[in-house]
C-alpha cells in the first residue's frame, strides 16, 4: 500500500471486539500473542487501531491512564505496532502523534525497545530508567527459600483488596484501582507479604503461552521481593518472566544465581514529567511494561 494510501486510513478507538486482530498484528512482528494480556489491555485501558482495508490491522497500540476518572496524572503508552508489510512508513509516528495530542498535558511513559526507542526520543521522550528482562526457571535455595523463612507470605483473599489499594497507590505514586482490582480475575496466583498483620508487599503471576509472568511486584524491601518471587515460583511448573527496575540490583542478582537469565533490556521514558512518581525503591516490577 503507497504511503499516502496510509496516511489517508483513520484511526479508531479499539476495543475487546479487536482482541485478535491486535494478537494477529502482535504474532506478525514475532512477539506472542498474547490475547489475555490484551483482553486487560483493552477493558482497562483506550485501545488505537488502523484498519488495513485487506483485513486486519496497520497499527495499534494501547494507553492506560491512571488517577482520578476523566482528570488523569498519568498515562502509560504500551503495544505500539505496526504490521510488518507497513513498517518504516511513518505510520508509527502518525498513531504516536495522535496519542500524544490527545492526552494534552497529562503525564506520559512507556516501555521502549532499542529499535523503537529513536522513534520515541524524536517525539520528545527523554529516557528516565531502565528494566531488565528476566526468564527461566526458577531454582530455590532447598527445600525452603531462606527469604521465605523470614518473611510471611499467603494468597491473597477478597479482604486484602482495600489494603492492597491503599499500598500500591502510595507505591505506584497515582490511582490504578482500575487494574489492580482485575488482578483475582486476570492472575493465576495473587500473593500477599504481611508482618504482623499488616500487608508489607504483594505480587501477581499471571499467564502468558509458555510462562508465568511476575508483576506487579510491590514490597517494603529486597527480601520482601525475593519471598513473594519465591513463593509465587513454587505454586507453577512454568518458567518465569519479569521486568525488574534496573536500580534493583540485588533482586536482579538474586534472580540470576535461581535460573532467570537476560531476555532483554528495555529503557523506561518519560514525556511532560521528569520522572515517574510514587516510590521506586518499593516498586521492583510492573504488571505489564504495556502498563507501565
């Protein structure tokens, strides 16, 4: 199709009906599909698509606002991508632009590639972070993890939610109560760290084709992490995946020695703010980097 011809489709708003299109568009660029991480996308987030008049999608990519309804204080940009037979046709660019337009002058971040990262970077994104990419499985330190011996960790149940509520906003530094209340439903596992009777930490493991994916990963503390990550890897057969904030050196360490070897480095961008709020020292993975 001409680059003009592009330049002419619209773009609309997505949403769960497009669930597949967007797992299509996801498998022709090599990445999995994906479609449970795209179903939350979608119901959680606002959806972007161009429609290829041959069938399927040209583009798409997903924004997650968080804080207060309609007044948002930030907004994460995820799955940006073009079908492979449009690549390099500016069409990126264009769906960027308007996502960028749209939000005014909220707040943006998001998870770049080295390949995406010199588009983001001419939009205006300035890189504030980094994540590591972790996968493998995971091998305790024996029967029981020594971090497990020293902090308390459980399921979580239905009357954590509030508590969890409370921590992650602190955390994450904005209101995301929009996800993290479709975690029971999304996440296989949903675990909770507590020191005397109070909630100190919490994680999620939740599916991807081959593996169970660690995030979020909130905690007081390294050996709080490590106790959630291990408990968590001891109720799955899977591999594990997860992104850790590459200032968290000694979880990232910890993991390495237990199986989890470098899958990929991604750089964490900002646009409008210098850097992200809440706390990052508590804060060691996200849900998903399509989530910021």
């Amino acid at each position: 199709m001409p680059t003009s011809s592009l330049a002419d489709l619209p773009i609309r708003r997505l949403n769960r009906r497009d669930l597949q299109d967007c797992a299509d568009l996801s498998e022709d660029r090599g990445w999995p599909r994906e479609e449970h991480k795209w179903g939350l996308l979608l119901s959680a987030g606002q959806g972007y698509g161009i429609d290829d008049p041959d069938g399927g999608l040209v583009s798409a990519c997903v924004v997650t606002e968080y804080g207060p309804h309609g007044r948002p204080d930030l907004a994460a940009i995820g799955m940006v991508l073009v079908a492979r037979r449009h690549a390099r046709q500016g069409v990126g660019r264009r769906l960027m632009r308007r996502v960028i337009a749209e939000r005014g002058t909220t707040p943006l971040t998001l998870h770049a590639t080295p390949i995406g990262r010199p588009l983001y970077e001419e939009l205006g994104f300035k890189a504030t972070g980094g994540a590591e990419m972790l996968r493998g499985h995971f091998t305790p330190d024996g029967p029981t993890p020594r971090a497990a011996t020293r902090v308390s960790t459980r399921a979580a149940t239905a009357e954590d939610i509030s508590a969890l509520l409370r921590l992650d906003g602190t955390v994450f530094g904005s209101d995301r109560t929009h996800l993290i209340t479709r975690l029971p439903a999304f996440a296989d596992q949903l675990r909770v760290a507590e020191e005397g009777g109070r909630i100190i930490g919490y994680a999620a493991a939740w599916p991807t084709v081959d593996t169970h994916v660690v995030g979020p990963l909130i905690a007081r503390d390294t050996e709080t992490a490590k106790a959630l990550v291990a408990s968590l890897a001891t109720h799955t057969d899977r591999p594990l995946r997860t992104d850790i904030d590459v200032r968290h050196t000694e979880l990232l360490a910890w993991a390495k020695e237990r199986g989890l070897a470098t899958v990929a480095f991604n750089a964490v961008m900002t646009y409008g703010i210098g850097e992200l709020p809440g706390d990052w020292s508590r804060r060691f993975a996200p849900l998903t980097v399509a989530a910021g």
